[in-house]
C-alpha cells in the first residue's frame, strides 16, 4: 500500500519533472527579463514591436507552464490530503492514476486562458499601454485569476466600490477601503490611556504568574529538582529585565515607524500583497487622469490618506504600546526558556550548573532566537507569550476569523475575535482540580505521570511540538525535562485556580465574603443596583472599601471568580426560586465569565439586541458610530476622568454619542448631562473625588468607597427604584428635572431615615434569612411573592413615595412652572382628541387665515 502511494506521488510529483519545470521557468524569466531591459534601452526602435511580441509569447507559454504546475501541486495536495484521511480510519488506499482525458481537459482549459490573456494584452497595448503593463503585473500577484480585462475591472470593483458590510461572497478579494476604515475604528476604541494600562498589567500579571504555577505545580508534585530548576531560571530578575526593556524599546519604535516591519508573517504577506496591487492600481488610475477619468485616482488617493491616518504614530500610540509591551513579555519569557535550556544542556554534558555557566550558555541561546531584523522568532518563546498576551493562534480563533472574513457584519459583536477566544483557553486553564480540560494536551500534561511520558517518546513528542517546540532539535533528557517543565506550570495553574475558587466558594457559604461579580441576569433590576445603590462589579469588600480584583488575578482566574459569584448571586435571589429563569440565569453567566471589559464584551451586545431592548441597541448604536471619529476612547476615557459620576442618559443614539463624550460638559456645563444623585445619600452614584477617579482608571487595584448600610439593605432586598421621577401626574419628565429631584430627595434624608427604621424592622423579624431559606427549599415567586412578603416592599414603596412628595414640595418653580405647563398641554390634547379635533392642523389653519 505505501509502496502504491509512494509510486503515484513520485508520477505527481518527481524530482525530473519538477526539476525541468523550475529549469524552463527560470530560463523564460531570465529571457523576459533581458528583453523587457532591452526594450527600456531601445525605446523607439523598430526592433521594440518584435520584443514585445517575443516577451508575449514566452510570458503566455510561461503562464500555461505555471498552470500546469499548479495542477500537479494542488492534485498531490488533495491525494495527500485523502491518504492521511483514509489511513487514520483504517481504510483501503484506492488505486489511484492520472486520468489522460482529465489532463487534456486541464490543458485545455489553461490554453484557454492564456489566449483570452493574450488577446486583451494585445488590445491593451495599442490603447492602453500603463494598464497593459499593470495586467501583466497583477495577473502574477493574483496567481492567474486576473487574467483579462473584465477581470481586472471585477478586481478593481471588489477592492474600491463593492462594498460587502455583511456578507462577504469573495473574502479572498477583501474591499481594502472598510479595510482602512475598520484599521481608524480599531484605533480609535483602543486609543486610551487605560486600555494600555490594562495591557500593560495584563502582560505584567500573566509573567508574574509563570514563576508562580511553575513553583505551585513542582511543590505539588513535591519535585526538588523542579525547584531548583525554577529558581536558576525564574531568579535573575536583572539579566531579565536588562534585556527586556530594551528589546521593549525597540519594539515600540519599529511599530511606531513602520507598523507593518512588526506584524506576523502572515499579516506582513497580505499586507505586501495588497501595497504591491496598489502599485498597479496606480498606473491604471494615472492613465485614466490623462484620459480625463480622475474618479479611480480619487479613490487611490482617499485609501491611502486613511491608511496613513490608521498607521501615524499619534492615533497608533496605544497598539503601538501593545507592541512593545508584548516584546517585554517576548524578552523575559525568552530568557526563561533560555536558561531552562542551559540547565538541560549541562545536564547533558555532566556539568555542574553553576550560576555563571548558565548565563554563559543562556545568553548563546537566547542570542540564537533573534531574526535578522532583530525579532525573536522562537516557536516555543512566541507561543508562551502569545499565551500570556491572549494573542494564541487557537483552532478557535482561526474559525472565528474565517468566519469572520465571510460575514464581515459579525465584527460588529466580535470586534476582539482572538481575546475572546484566548479568554476561554485561559479559562479552561485555570479549571479547578479534578475538572478536565475541553484541551486535550492540558488533560495529558496534567494527568499522565512523568514515568508514563518517559516510556512514550511520540506523546512527548506530540505535547512539545504543539507548544512550538522542535523535538527534532532536541534529545531525550532535554524533552523530559521541557515536558516536566510544561507539567509543573500546567498543574499549578489548575492547583492555584482550585484554591482560590475553594476559597471564593468557602466565604460565599459561611456568608463571610462581600464579593460582587457581573450583577443580576434580570436587567431592571441591575439597572437599579447599579443607579441606586453604589453597586460595582466584580469587587470585594476589604475593611472599609470595595476593591476591584479583576486585574489582580487576570482573565483566566477573575472569571473564573466571577462565575461563581454570578451562580450564587442569580440563584440565590429572594424574589423568585432556584429553578426559575434558569436559562436565563445561565445564559448570563456563560455570556459574564467571557467578558473583557478592557476590550468590551463582545456577546452582550448581540444577546441585547435580539432582545429587542432599544435602550442597549442606540447605546451599541452609538459606540460605534462614536468610534468612527478619531481617539474615541480617549475622548471617553477623559470626560470620565475629569467629570465623572453616572449621567441620565435618554433613549436616543443623540444623548448616547454625549455620555461617551463627557469632556464637551466639562467644557460647556450649560449643555452637560445631567448627573444620576442617590435618592437615599444624595450623592452624585460613581462620582468619587478626581483622585480615586485617576487612580481607578489607570492603576491595576480599583477602590471604591464602601456602600452605606441603607443602600446595601435595599440591594439585599431586591427592591426597585429604577422608575423613580419617570412621571409626574402623567407626564414626561425631562433629564434635569429628574436630575434635581433625586439630588432633593437624597438631601434632605427622610428617605434614608425610613429605609434605615425598615431595615430594623426587617432584621428583627429575619426577613431576609426566611425568604431565602424558603426561596432554597424550592418555593417559587408565584407561592410567595417578594412584593408582598413581610410588607416590606410595601413599606419601602409607601416611604418612596412619601420622599417623592417631598422632594416636590422644593422644587424650583420655573421646574414645577414647566412640567405644570406640559400636563396642561396634555389635557388639552386629550379634550381635542375627544371632540374630534387636532390641534397642529387648527394652528395651521388659523395662522393661514391670520
């Protein structure tokens, strides 16, 4: 059988065929070659019409050479393919030959096509020499599918005008005008100064943790040697950093300069691609201007401007940061894995591992993982802080990309595609013992004995080579020993993420821990957490202030925390029953533990607007149409910081595009959003000092001032203020009416007073801790509802009310003179609408009349 396949890959694909192509290839190029600098050097003789007819026929005898090439590759690639296929189900290889009529077919066809390249060359030639030129050009850059005219148009077409905004039938020929614009979108929501912090304590956390799963893992395992190997290699701290902050520099000034000089190799080939078709595009478009066609060169002309504004330094600062972060993480991991293969080599050599013996050998490695522009290429480094970075080349994310390249609309929800992907692997990673992992490398790592991996070289082989490294390179003591490696870092993130979820789990039962994670699944009642009782998200309460853990413990550990906080607070509700809403709930904690703020969820947005919830689709709505403008976030990130406080925001894209823009308030009070007071404090919710604020926004440990005892009751409670000042005896009431209200009813504190006396009342009688024992034992919100249990929402929304009086009595009067003016208007309307009459029209008329 193998003798069958070896045969008919040597007839696909022999070395005297392959070799006589490359041979004949050459020799037509290099004759294209002379000819065409023959022609430069004799422009305007005679003998130029017979040079370009000979540089015809060997281009077109060339392009049927290459198409027949192309056939034998992609016909070995798609048999290989078949054989690798069958032989792992066990089936029988079919004989397989190369049909004589479908190479004639083949053949045919590329004849074909040279000849329709031939005749539109020829007509090009007399009538339009530049773009005769630029066919030929982008008939090779396209790999033989631009070969005619109407081609060329087609080419031209998808790339400048047919835009495809969400769906994308030819995602190989991408419109590169939404690319520019998608290019400023991104920088504009990545431009502030907190998202680089972000990236920042990210980069810094998830190197922080190496050493620590590392040594977790080892003291697991109880393996001394482990440990010694962890300490020479994780201790030199300044060698590290002396060549990290440097390589960091220099990373961040290539990006600066020339983004493209930085990207992965994959990114850097399209990229090339496309600078290389714009150069034809050019000549195509300077012959149209001579001609009076000044439409293409417009076009040219508007993408390479965006391109320049998506790639200048200012607006770039913040991905450009990104980069040179990453190339901190790059060093430091480098030098780690450096010295870890130092201590092997001398392992192997039988030398001691003194400190100065390592350095020497670590820095001929490290030294060994740079590329001639000075990048580090090693597979297993680049691996290792992609992993860190949340920049991995999953199986996930290349689905979601080429989805992605296909319905261009679903960018929209997953701007993040690869954190988001990368968000779940770190999740999965930090798994609690015993759980297993959906990876099936992080199961074998964790769960097969250091003497199982010893007697099966293939599935060492098989780990290392998925983590980037080349066990061709490399003997046995020194895959041992990186398998080791790997197995102690593995078992201590699961060892770390089972401790601090124990924990989380152990405080939560006890009722010991004040801990908050993503909020409730039901969105009023969020709403009104959020609006009325200082609440915030994924915090713990240490003495007297909130702090923010989610930077602190990273992505993979703070959802992980988040998850489990979600499940208590959403199924431990006491208006309504374990069981009740359960999809619901889930559906909000799956959607809760993928969410990155720093980089905006990317599920929640899409889960709101199939909802049908017009309030979150203008927000959306708004967000986007925001982040088309230059720096964006930055613009938010600035009105948080230097006004602060949450603002009443209408439903309307209008008031949505003002509260992320802040600053303009700042600028103009007159026209500023008017703030969110507490009805039970009388301070302005989220609003804090322009310390806290600065210190919130760019530190990686967020503080917020503890709630008051009267706020954390009504949370407690579950009770509702959402819709407090909406109307007044049937009317509307605008922002800043609702605005003051709210700052009267807090002040003058007779709300707080009767919360407080209720709240005593309450925990007299236990109320609480009987509803939610009852609520525990699987009575429902229909058998006893929380409305009316105890009467303590009856009592709360009889005080509310009462404040609400209250609060009106001290209104200004131009406001009370206003709202009376539009509830009189509304009766009238009502009396016209009665009577058969409408209002505007008899305006109408009577002013004609007039």
């Amino acid at each position: 059988m193998f003798r069958a396949v070896s045969n008919y890959s040597d007839d696909m694909s022999g070395m005297d065929i392959a070799r006589a192509q490359s041979y004949l290839a050459t020799s037509l190029g290099g004759q294209i070659s002379d000819i065409a600098e023959g022609m430069r050097l004799n422009r305007g003789s005679r003998s130029v019409y017979n040079a370009q007819e000979r540089v015809k026929d060997n281009l077109m005898y060339l392009m049927k050479l290459q198409g027949i090439t192309r056939y034998y590759a992609q016909k070995k690639q798609g048999n290989v393919r078949l054989f690798n296929k069958l032989f792992k189900k066990g089936a029988e290889i079919p004989a397989s030959t190369t049909d004589p009529a479908e190479l004639d077919n083949v053949i045919n066809s590329i004849q074909k096509e040279v000849e329709v390249f031939g005749e539109n060359l020829d007509y090009l030639k007399n009538t339009n020499p530049k773009t005769a030129e630029a066919l030929m050009e982008l008939y090779e850059l396209s790999d033989g599918k631009i070969n005619s005219i109407s081609k060329l148009n087609d080419d031209i077409q998808h790339a400048f005008t047919k835009f495809r905004p969400l769906y994308d039938g030819k995602p190989d020929a991408p419109n590169i005008m939404m690319q520019a614009v998608r290019g400023n979108f991104f920088n504009s929501i990545l431009s502030s100064f907190g998202t680089g912090a972000q990236a920042l304590y990210g980069n810094l956390g998830g190197t922080v943790a190496e050493p620590v799963t590392y040594f977790a893992g080892a003291l697991l395992r109880r393996d001394m040697d482990s440990l010694q190997r962890g300490w020479m290699a994780y201790s030199a701290l300044w060698d590290t950093q002396k060549k990290a902050l440097p390589y960091a520099g220099r990373m961040f000034m290539k990006a600066s300069q020339n983004p493209n000089a930085v990207k992965g190799q994959t990114r850097l080939d399209m990229v090339v691609q496309f600078e290389e078709k714009l150069s034809s595009y050019k000549k195509i478009a300077e012959e149209q201007a001579e001609q009076g066609k000044e439409g293409f060169k417009y076009l040219i002309n508007q993408y390479e401007m965006m391109k320049q504004m998506e790639q200048d330094p200012v607006f770039r600062l913040i991905p450009n940061t990104f980069t040179g972060l990453d190339g901190w993480t790059n060093s430091t991991i480098a030098n780690g894995h450096a010295r870890f293969r130092a201590m092997s080599e001398l392992k192997r050599l039988g030398e001691e591992a003194t400190p100065a013996r390592i350095k020497e050998l670590a820095d001929v490695e490290y030294n060994s993982m740079f590329d001639a522009d000075g990048i580090i290429t090693d597979k297993a480094v680049k691996y290792n802080s992609n992993e860190i970075a949340l920049n991995l080349d999953t199986d996930m994310v290349k689905s979601l990309d080429e989805l992605l390249r296909q319905w261009p609309g679903a960018r929209m929800f997953f701007m993040f595609p690869g954190t988001m992907a990368n968000m779940v692997k770190q999740l999965d990673d930090y798994a609690p013992l015993p759980l297993k992992s959906f990876q099936k490398d992080v199961n074998e790592l964790a769960y097969t004995s250091v003497a199982d991996f010893s007697g099966n070289p293939e599935l060492m082989d098989n780990i290392l080579s998925s983590r980037g490294f080349d066990p061709g390179m490399m003997d046995a003591g020194a895959k041992l020993d990186a398998v080791i490696d790997l197995k102690n870092k593995t078992l201590g993130k699961k060892a770390v993420g089972t401790f601090i979820t124990g924990t989380i789990v152990t405080g939560l039962l006890m009722g010991k821990l004040d801990i908050t994670g993503d909020g409730l699944y039901d969105r009023s009642a969020q709403r009104s957490r959020q609006a009325n009782s200082d609440w915030e998200r994924r915090t713990v309460t240490v003495g007297s202030v909130r702090l923010n853990y989610e930077t602190i413990l990273g992505p993979g550990l703070a959802n992980w925390v988040a998850a489990v906080v979600n499940t208590a607070d959403n199924f431990d509700m006491i208006g309504e029953g374990v069981t009740e809403h359960t999809f619901e709930k889930l559906a909000f904690i799956l959607g809760g533990s993928l969410t990155n703020q720093a980089l905006a969820s990317s599920l929640r947005p899409l889960v709101e607007l199939a909802s049908g919830n017009s309030f979150e689709a203008n927000r959306w709505s708004a967000g986007m149409i925001n982040s088309l403008g230059p720096l964006g976030g930055l613009r938010n990130e600035m009105g948080r910081v230097l006004d602060g406080g949450l603002k009443i925001v209408e439903d309307d894209i209008g008031a949505h595009i003002a509260n992320r823009n802040q600053i303009a308030g700042v600028l103009d009070p007159a026209n500023r959003l008017p703030y969110i007071y507490s009805p039970v404090t009388g301070k302005v919710v989220n609003k804090y000092n322009l310390a806290t604020r600065l210190w919130n926004s760019y530190s990686p440990i967020k503080i917020y001032p503890g709630q008051s005892k009267e706020e954390k009751f009504l949370q407690d409670i579950e009770f509702d203020i959402s819709t407090t000042f909406k109307k007044r005896e049937g009317v509307e009431l605008l922002p800043a009416e609702r605005s003051e209200l709210f700052r009267l009813m807090g002040e003058q504190g007779n709300f707080r007073r009767m919360i407080a006396a209720i709240s005593r009342s309450a925990n007299a009688r236990s109320t609480i801790e009987r509803l939610r024992d009852a609520r525990k034992n699987g009575v429902s919100s229909e058998e006893t509802s929380l409305d009316k249990f105890d009467l303590v929402h009856y009592d709360l929304g009889s005080a509310l009310r009462q404040a609400e009086k209250d609060a009106f009595t001290e209104l200004d009067s131009d406001m009370r003179i206003a709202i009376e003016t539009r509830r009189q208007a509304k009766l009238a309307a009502e009396a016209a609408a009665k009577g058969g009459r409408i209002p505007a029209l008899e305006e109408i008329t009577n002013q004609y009349r007039n």
